[in-house]
C-alpha cells in the first residue's frame, strides 16, 4: 500500500494499537501535533464493535490513513515502514509479545527513526510485584533487552497510571456508593497521569532526539497522590462523607494467588501502585528523563483538575486501560 506523499516537515507516525482505549488518544494527540498519521489495524468485520467502527470513520473525518492488516503479514508491514518515521505500539497487553513481529519488519524496513513499544506503566527494570504481574513485567523486560540488542531506536516510556481508569475504579464516579475500598493503608503515594496528556507526551519524546535510545518517565508533580488524598479531595468536591473499607497488603497477597487470571494481574496491579507505591518508589536523578520536565509546554492536567472534570462529566469506564 503507498502512503500519501507530504510535503509537511512533521514525522509521519505510523500506530499500532490505534483503536484501543490509550491507542486513540495517542492518534489524535498526533493528528493536534500536525503528524500525518496512520494506524495499522486489523480488518473491520461484521463483529467489529460499532464503538470501534466509529473511531475509524472518526479518524478518516480527521485525515488519519488507516492501514488493515494483520502482525502477520510482515512483507505488507515492512511496506507500510518504509513510508514512514516513527512507530508507536500501543497493543494490549495479551499482544504485547507480538511485537516481536513488528521489530522484524523494522528491522527489514532499516527507515525507522524512532519505535516506541507497548509498556505505557511502570518502569519494568524498577519494578518487582506480585508474581502475576511480575510474569507481565517480565516480558516486557525480555521485549526491552530485544530491542536494546536489535540496533532499532527506541524509546521506553513509563507513563505509570491512567487517571481516569483508576479514578472510575477507585471513586466508583459512575457507581455512587457510600463505601471505598482502600488498598493498604491508603496512603501509598502513586502517579495518575490523565490519558491524552499521556499521549501528548509520548508524541513529543518519539520526535525528541534527547530521548533517543533512553527511558522517560512520565511523574509531573501534580499528579503524586495517595488513595486517601484522592478520596479526601472527591469528599470535598462532592460534600459527601465515604466509608473506608480497608483491605489489607495480605488480603491483596492472597487475592493475587487465589483470582483466576486477568483477576489476578489486575489485583496485582493495585498492590504495586497502592500498597507498595512502586511508581514513586524510586528518585529521580539529574540522569532520569522526566515528560514534564522535558516538555514544560505541556499544559497537564492534574489530578485536581480532572476530579472537576468527573464532577460535571465524568468519562465513561472501561474494562482495562488498554483494551
């Protein structure tokens, strides 16, 4: 397939993953940035969700190409590549291992200025959790040393938390209830990060030369919060009093070797981020990347700001944040 020919300056980026939950938010923070943009995704069928059929007719409304295919025809992917710059994935987490797919066609293409990966959480080689996740953690490290040792540039990026998922999750904005459960103590500290600003970031370091071949974690000061900070502030926004039911670290252990799987992954998850606190585990040196510090121009929301935006109209909830 060719590829319109611009005569723009901007990258053209070229997304895996594009219709999923943070997929769509990293095409059109590329589409605002004035990329020509593309995503690669499988062919629509009758069982495509009609949710997603519109996303596509609403990204070709805003002038992204979209490209059907499937990881597996690597001769059309290496097409595709040599016709563009930067590559994001964004491919949920149970594809996550088929990325070793698009490396090949990178590799073979040999144009790719720049290929960010599907991690978009915590900083995996900082990172130790609960076996169930650990096992996810763990691929990702194996894809990371992949790529360090293929010569593709890259960039790793840890984007920690989606906001709004957490928030639905933890503050139950579309379920009133005059109970939450807090993890742990609840006084964890983690960073939640609203998703187009996560895309907004990922745009800016895949085009960066300062990021390449490094990782960039995405920490802006105004979005470290602990579970009973969150709750404190959503009391005071709405004038409501919650209860607080507590569940404690071994409770949580116990649950992560008990739930079936993706119960168990995602159990884990809320002892890394609340219990633990593993996303602000770690200081950030002279030598760390952080988004927010890189990118000043980039007007973030905080984690204040969006209990607002919940307040009047909260966003609707998903299954995963990265579905």
């Amino acid at each position: 397939m060719s590829i319109p020919i611009s005569s723009s300056n901007k990258s053209k980026i070229l997304v895996f993953g594009g219709t999923g939950y943070l997929g769509k938010h990293v095409v059109g923070a590329s589409v605002s940035s004035g990329h020509p943009t593309f995503v690669f995704t499988r062919p629509a069928t009758p069982h495509t969700p009609p949710s997603n059929v519109h996303l596509r007719d609403e990204f070709r409304s805003l002038g992204v190409t979209l490209i059907e295919g499937e990881l597996e025809e690597h001769e059309k992917m290496v097409s595709v590549l040599k016709q563009v710059d930067i590559v994001i994935s964004v491919l949920p987490n149970p594809f996550s291992p088929d990325q070793v797919k698009i490396i090949d066609a990178i590799i073979a293409a040999s144009n790719i200025k720049r290929f960010i990966p599907s991690e978009f959480g915590c900083d995996v080689d900082r990172t130790t959790a609960l076996p169930p996740l650990q096992a996810c953690l763990d691929k990702k490290k194996k894809m990371r040393r992949l790529i360090e040792a293929s010569a593709v540039p890259y960039t790793f990026v840890c984007a920690n938390c989606c906001a709004s998922y957490f928030i639905n999750l933890l503050l139950h904005t579309h379920d009133p209830r005059p109970d939450l459960v807090v993890y742990g103590t609840g006084d964890a500290k983690a960073v939640l990060n609203y998703e187009q600003d996560i895309a907004k970031y990922t745009i800016n370091a895949a085009i960066d030369p300062r990021t390449r071949n490094r990782v960039v974690i995405y920490r802006p000061p105004g979005n470290v919060v602990s579970q009973n900070e969150l709750i404190s502030s959503w009391e005071k926004k709405t004038g409501q009093c919650f209860e607080k039911k507590l569940v404690q670290e071994d409770e949580v252990i116990k649950l992560s070797q008990t739930l079936p799987s993706p119960q168990n992954i995602w159990v884990s998850i809320m002892h890394s981020v609340f219990v633990k606190g593993d996303t602000t585990s770690f200081d950030l040196d002279e030598d760390d990347l952080e988004a927010s510090s890189l990118y000043p121009e980039v007007e973030y929301t905080t984690v204040d700001q969006l209990l607002d935006i919940f307040l009047v109209d909260p966003p609707e909830p998903a299954c995963t944040p990265l579905e």
